[in-house]
C-alpha cells in the first residue's frame, strides 16, 4: 500500500511503555527549497530494510518489514540507497547501500563507496535531501511524535527533534500549574523562547515580562526587580514599579540566574517563599501573584557546591528542570529553522546549493539559532540579487568543515571499526560519576567514553540509572 505523506509523519505502532526503548528513525531535514521544509519521520524500529528512491511526491510504501520511501527530488535516482537493519551482538546495526545511483550517496560530508556502517547522528545525503539518523532509546516516541512539525506555519514549538519534542512536552505539561520552571542550555538555544511558551500555554492573564539578570549593573538589579520609592536613593526622583510588579498574574523570566548578586538572590528567596516583596526604599510589603521562570546557561549544581549560588534558592527554581539541546544536537531541524529565519527576516524567495546547505546542516554552531540567524542573514544580503544561496555567501567559519557528528560513519571515514565502546564498559560509579559531571547530559557521556547514545542508555538501563536526576 502506497501513503501519500507530504507534511506528516510516518508512525510506527504505538508504544505505550515509560522508559526509554531501542529506537531508530529517519528525520527527513529538508532540501534546497528552502520554503518547504515538508518534514518526514520514518520509524525504522521494526523494519530490516527501507528503500529511498526518486518520486513525484513524498510517500511511503510498507511490506511487511521491508519499505520503499519516494521523494520528489529530481537529483535522486529512481532506486538511490537502500538502509539494512543488520543483527549485531552489541544490538542492531544500520548500514547504508548505494544502489548505483547517478550522483552517489554521502555521510556526514563524505561520498560513500560501499555499504557504509552508520551511528546515532549521521547526516545522510540522497541527491540534494538531507536525513539524519536518530539511533537513542525514545521514551513513548508516540506521545512525542504527535506533537511534531507537520508543516503549515513555522514557530519556536516547530520541531522533529525528539529531545526539544520532549523539552516542550514537559513544559507544555506543567504549564497550568504554579510550578516554577528553571530551563537551562547553552547560550543561543532559545531558553526566552521556551519561556513564552510555557507563559502561552499557562493561561495566565497577566504579561509576559523578562529581565537579563547579567545585563544589569548589579547597583541597578534590585531595583528593577522590586521597584523603588521616590527618593530612595540618588536618581530616584519618582516611585517606579518593578518587573515583579509589572507581571502580576503572569509571568516573570529571570534569564541568566546564575549571574544574579549573593545579595539580591537572598532577597528573591524570600518573594519566591511569601509571594509578597517590598520597593527599595519601602518598609511595607506587596502581595504578588507571578509564575517565576528562571534560565542559565551555567551549571547551577555546581555553583552551589561552589558557594557562588544559594542552595535553598536552586531548589526553589528547580521545580521542573528543562534542557533545550544545542543545534548540533538537533540537526534535523536546519530545514525548519532557516524556512523560520527566512520568514522573520522577509528574505526574498531563495533556493540554496546543496554545498552551502551541507556547510549548515554539519557546522557545530557553538552559539547556536542566535549564530544561525545572523550567518543567514549575512548570506541573505550576498544571495538577494542572484535567487539562490551559495556557499561562498556564508560566513568563513560555517564555510569550514566541522567534525563530523558522532556515529558509526565518523569512524569509517577514518577506516576505523564501528564505535562500540573501546574504553570497556564503565562500572555504575563510573558511570554516575560522569553523568554528574556532564549534568546529566547524555551526548557528553556518549563523546567521552567514545561510543553512542544508545549505548549509555543501554547501561543506564542494566544499572537502574535516572539521568534526571543529575539535572
């Protein structure tokens, strides 16, 4: 039977189990028309072998354990690539088979010439689409998958990442409640964003209001926050209302926490405990009604242990405690966020080379959407006049080769044998000593035992380890 499935999801049963299970999927992250991202996930779980093949539109045919996906690319062959689903005693393996196609098959960047053994995270390019391989152990998958991008207009929450599908499924949950909420990712990762969200999604009247703990002179925070009274202070020549005062009833983003004065967080303890706050210069409290959002890119744990942040008040703001994952770690959604970026940024009509598309999708990106838009926007300025984006239009930095994401095809391209932990597996101790170190954050395991996602979940699972609990 043959599914027609532009702008939807190819699901596989339905998964009703809590812990995370042996998973892999095929994210489609899009192709030179850059306007349609025109998302595809393909559940391989339970198949052996899925063709890719040229089509006149994106659809999906099923036997069995065998499938055939078509895209309407016109640089594909009519049978391109087929990925087999190989046996292993380490679990099962995914290789990748040109089929003698016209313009080849590449991983991570590197033109394949054989069956090409693949890991968690390869970039696949078919003609000029590009797919990720997602390999790590998904917890209910269908629950996440029902929230995906399936095309239609373009927002924050637009995502085939199953870890910011996750992000946002948790805040999405705890959003009707008076939960406080401390997100936390690198800088550039969204955190306002989800912020937003989780204030639309809460059904307070009240603002949204936002306050940049690291961009206030710290003689000025504590007034910002609580307000003052007229001639408190020099320059204080009339009563002014804080940003607590200025979100009653609805939200308050306190972004980098971690770079709020010892002083001042003693005194936001206090707000958080009473809900109530007194305007420098006042003696009288205030009563208060606002949802406390806090975010950092700094690890507050450690701050703690370190004495540069107040431990009483880390477990105030840390009712729910949300990652956002870096953009190197959600590659699949370049398509979406350069059709986002492009729309934000009213940019012509535009096609893109699948040169310069590569250079996106496998740059690093240390400083993620924010280094994003601003590369796209000076790419934008070069490529107005000509109609297609070219990779000379990118800045140098993107223009150079990155490493090459973590997986199987990393090593292959090295002649070196798929990664299966060559350190030995670690003994639980060790393995909780990392995850402690790395915050809980899985991929950074995964890169310093040198093996896969889906191996340290493996060991989570055999030692009984939440990684939750490290966040």
């Amino acid at each position: 039977m043959m599914t027609d499935i532009p702008s939807t999801l190819r699901i596989g049963p339905e998964d009703s189990r809590e812990g995370p299970q042996d998973s892999a999927f095929l994210i489609r992250i899009g192709d030179g028309r850059l306007r349609e991202p025109a998302p595809m996930i393909i559940d391989l779980t339970e198949l052996s072998e899925l063709h890719l093949a040229r089509g006149e539109a994106h659809a999906l045919e099923v036997e069995g354990r065998q499938a055939t996906v078509t895209v309407d690319d016109p640089s594909m062959s009519a049978q391109h690539a087929r990925l087999l689903r190989v046996a292993c005693p380490d679990g099962p393996l995914h290789v990748l088979h040109d089929l003698g196609s016209t313009n080849g098959c590449m991983v991570n960047g590197e033109r394949i010439a054989q069956g090409q053994p693949l890991g968690d995270g390869d970039i696949i390019e078919t003609g000029t689409t590009f797919w990720k391989l997602h390999l790590a152990p998904v917890a209910r998958p269908d629950r996440l998958l029902a929230r995906a991008y399936r095309g239609g207009p373009i927002d924050f929450c637009s995502s085939v990442s199953f870890e910011m599908l996750e992000a946002l499924y948790r805040v999405r949950q705890v959003a009707p409640t008076d939960v406080s909420v401390l997100i936390f990712g690198e800088s550039g990762t969204g955190k306002e964003g989800m912020a937003q969200e989780l204030h639309r999604q809460s059904g307070r009247a009240g603002p949204f209001v936002a306050l940049n703990c690291a961009a206030v002179p710290e003689n000025l925070i504590e007034s910002e926050l609580f307000g003052h009274h007229k001639g408190a202070f020099s320059g204080a020549v009339a009563d002014k209302r804080g940003l607590i005062e200025s979100a009653e009833g609805g939200t308050l983003l306190l972004d980098e926490i971690g770079d709020m004065p010892p002083a001042l967080q003693a005194k936001l303890l206090r707000v958080l405990q009473e809900r109530s706050f007194i305007r420098v210069g006042e003696t009288s409290p205030r009563r208060v009604n606002v949802r406390f959002v806090a975010a950092t890119h700094r690890d507050l744990r450690q701050m703690v242990e370190d004495g540069a942040f107040r431990g009483d008040l880390f477990a105030r703001l840390k009712g729910l405690a949300v990652r956002l994952p870096p953009l190197r770690e959600r590659r699949e959604d370049m398509g979406i966020l350069l059709a986002a970026l492009l729309e934000r940024q009213e940019a012509p009509p535009l096609s893109i080379t699948q040169d310069a598309l590569r250079a996106l999708v496998l740059h690093d990106w240390p400083f993620n959407i924010r280094e994003l838009e601003q590369a796209l926007a000076v790419a934008v300025a070069f490529a107005r006049d000509e109609g297609e984006l070219c990779l000379a239009h990118l800045p140098a930095e993107v223009r150079a080769p990155s490493p090459p994401p973590i997986g199987a095809a990393a090593d292959q391209a090295n002649g070196a044998p798929p990664r299966r932990a060559p350190r030995g597996a670690p003994t639980r101790e060790e393995l909780v000593e990392l995850l402690e170190a790395q915050g809980g954050n899985i991929s950074a395991v995964a890169r310093e035992l040198e093996t896969t996602r889906m191996q340290i979940h493996r060991w989570m699972k055999r030692h009984d380890i939440d990684p939750e609990s490290f966040r």
